[in-house]
C-alpha cells in the first residue's frame, strides 16, 4: 500500500496489459519509455480496451503525445508528488 492504495507495478507495457486483464485496475501509471512496448503503444492498446484514466510520467517533452495517445494526464520528471496524487484522486473520482 502507498498512500492508502493497493498498488501493482509491471517491468513494462506488455506485462502491464497482462495485469490489467487479470485484475481490475482503477488508474494507470505509464513511463514513456519503457522495454518491450513504449509509452505511446502501451497508452494506444490500454485506450482500444478500457476508460480507465491514464496517466503519463516522462523525463521526455511528450506531453502532446501522451494526450494524442489516450492519456489523461502527463507528468514530467521530476515530479510534483503533490500534484500527481492529486491527479491521481480526480481520476478516482471520476472513475
């Protein structure tokens, strides 16, 4: 548990759509550049299947890729902790 919630982490975007088939998921967390399947395929593929808010964490400038790609939201590194639970909470809310 962090901050109250149950959390899952998978190495990269293949292993996180297998989780997300296997358990139910009420927000996603995504780096942008991650082995096996990127950010932007990871966000595409998560969009073709669910609703469930997306949010895109990047030390890259991809904020207007993340968006076009299904995101919700996008974050750069480092991050503002405070605003991304609170992000986090608004797509709870409307989940």
């Amino acid at each position: 548990m962090a901050q109250g919630y149950q959390v899952s982490e998978a190495a990269n975007g293949l292993e996180a759509l297998d989780r997300m088939a296997a358990n139910s998921v009420d927000v996603v967390l995504v780096d942008w550049r991650m082995p096996a399947m990127g950010g932007n395929e990871t966000c595409r593929t998560i969009r073709a299947l669910s609703q469930v808010p997306i949010i895109v964490i990047s030390a890259l400038d991809r904020h207007k890729e993340a968006l076009a790609a299904g995101a919700d939201a996008f974050f750069r590194k480092p991050l503002d902790t405070v605003a991304l639970l609170a992000r986090i909470e608004a797509g709870l809310a409307g989940h």
